[in-house]
C-alpha cells in the first residue's frame, strides 16, 4: 500500500483526519514559542470541517482513497497529518519527539487505523525530530529542511535508509514546506530568501523556479498540493498565483481553504501522501 517516490504522481491513497478535535479561537491561548512565533489568524473550527470537507469531495472527484485517523480529542493539530509521519518509497516514517509537545503521541492513531504491514514498512527515527512538512521527495530522494521541527541528528538517521539532501531553514521557519514544492514536468515553487545561497544555487541546477512573493509566502502559497502530473490544488485567495501556474500549463484547481491557512498550514499540511502511481 506505501508507495511515494514523488510529490506529483497521480494520487491514489491519501491519510486525512477531520479537525473536530481543533480548538476554540475564543478563549484559546499558547504561549509555546513553536505555536506563538508563527503567523496565527484567528480561527472558525466550523468554517474549518467545512472547507475540509470541499476539498475531500474535490479528492474522491480524482478518485482518491481517503484512509481517516479516529479523532483524538486530546490532540488538537491532529488534522495536520503531514506531520505526524511521511511515506519515502515503501517505508513510512515517524519520531515521537515533537517539538510542539501538544503533537507529541499523534502517529499512535496512524499505527492503529491505516492497514498497512507495521512489522516491515515503518521505521521510527530515534534521534531528534522530524516532521514530514520538512521532507519532500523527488526521484525517491529525500530534500529536507532543517528547521524549527527537524533537527540535524533526525536528517543523518533518516540517511541510512534513504538519500537525503538538507536544505538549512534555521530555527525561524517551520518547514520546508512552506517555502518549497515541488511541482510535476520540473518546476518549484519556491520562496528564494528563506534559503541560503549555496542550497538556491543547488536546487537551480535540478529545477525550474516559479517564485512566490513575501506576501504569498506568508499566506502560506508555496503550500500547495499536487494531485497528478497535470492538476494542482492551490488556495482561492491566491489569484496571481493561479493564474501563474494555469500559464506554464498546469490545471489549477481552487478551494477556500483559509481557516486551515489561519493556523499556519494549508492543503500540503493536513494531507499524508500513502501511495502515488
């Protein structure tokens, strides 16, 4: 059933879980610097299972298979399952050191529920942490982000099962993700002032660059998520992006998505990719 050796090949097994156990804006505080530094909008948990549920019905219209985590109540970021674990070829990967404790057990439902072979198809990362927003994967080849999330000593363990090449975030960005994608046919899309000289330089030789602005970038634009090799799925808000994306040839697909925007991730953050074909 795990199978993941890309971010674009058509979708065929998605991970999901409902944000019902999402908390109240009203009265809601955490003071945590993992949760407090990032750009955090006031939220509508209701507003949110409903632009969730639109963009489940948008996935079974493309025929995916959507495999739901019970829903915790003690877990409130639990629908952000691309951070709980990440599928690299036949192999899904988790640590249960988070650094936002709140998010610490999350995998236990996706270890209970999904029916895949836990014996030989998981592998627990001992060292560190590391979340899958900061892993994307080209060619079965792992780019990480060492960020705010993901430690170093995660990225070298992760290393002696895959190729891995780390991209350095510093401790200000959450992941990788909400910077970069990587988009079918070669492109990016990318957000070139988080990254260091030497890593632009790296990812320009293997990619061509569609670039977000400051103002995209922090409305998380780079989040988007890729159903097949010719379909993208990209937040109504960001017009000048679709547009962009329509003109190098790509099918554009748009949902309200801002109340998962809000609490600083978007449709790449509350999806875990199972298996691509």
């Amino acid at each position: 059933m795990l199978s993941i050796s890309d971010e674009f090949s058509t979708l065929k097994d998605l991970c999901v879980c409902k944000g019902e156990s999402i908390p109240e804006y009203q009265g809601y505080e955490n003071t945590h610097p993992e949760f407090s530094k990032y750009y955090i909008l006031p939220w509508s948990r209701r507003k949110f299972l409903k632009q969730q549920e639109e963009f489940f019905l948008l996935l079974e219209k493309y025929s995916v298979n959507l495999h739901f985590l019970s829903v915790d109540k003690s877990k409130p970021w639990q629908a952000y399952t691309r951070d709980i674990g990440f599928v690299i070829n036949d192999k899904l990967f988790y640590s249960e050191k988070r650094k936002l404790p709140e998010r610490e057990g999350e995998v236990d439902e996706v270890l209970k529920d999904l029916p895949f072979d836990k014996k030989n198809s998981v592998v627990k990362i001992l060292n560190g942490s590391i979340e899958g927003g900061d892993v994307l994967v080209h060619e079965g080849r792992a780019f990480v982000g060492v960020s705010a999330r993901t430690s170093i000593k995660a990225v070298l363990e992760l290393s002696n099962y895959v190729d891995v090449t780390m991209l350095d975030l510093g401790s200000n960005i959450m992941h990788l993700d909400t910077r970069l994608t990587f988009l079918p046919r070669g492109y990016v899309l990318i957000y070139p002032p988080a990254f260091k000289k030497e890593d632009l330089n790296l990812l320009g030789r293997i990619f061509k660059f569609i670039t977000i602005n400051s103002e995209e970038c922090k409305n998380l634009g780079a989040n988007i998520f890729c159903l097949n090799p010719e379909t993208l799925v990209i937040h109504s808000g960001h017009k000048r992006l679709a547009k962009k994306l329509r003109d190098t040839g790509f099918e554009v697909e748009t949902l309200d998505y801002s109340e998962p925007i809000s609490l600083a991730g978007s449709f790449r953050c509350t999806t875990m990719p199972l298996r691509r074909a």
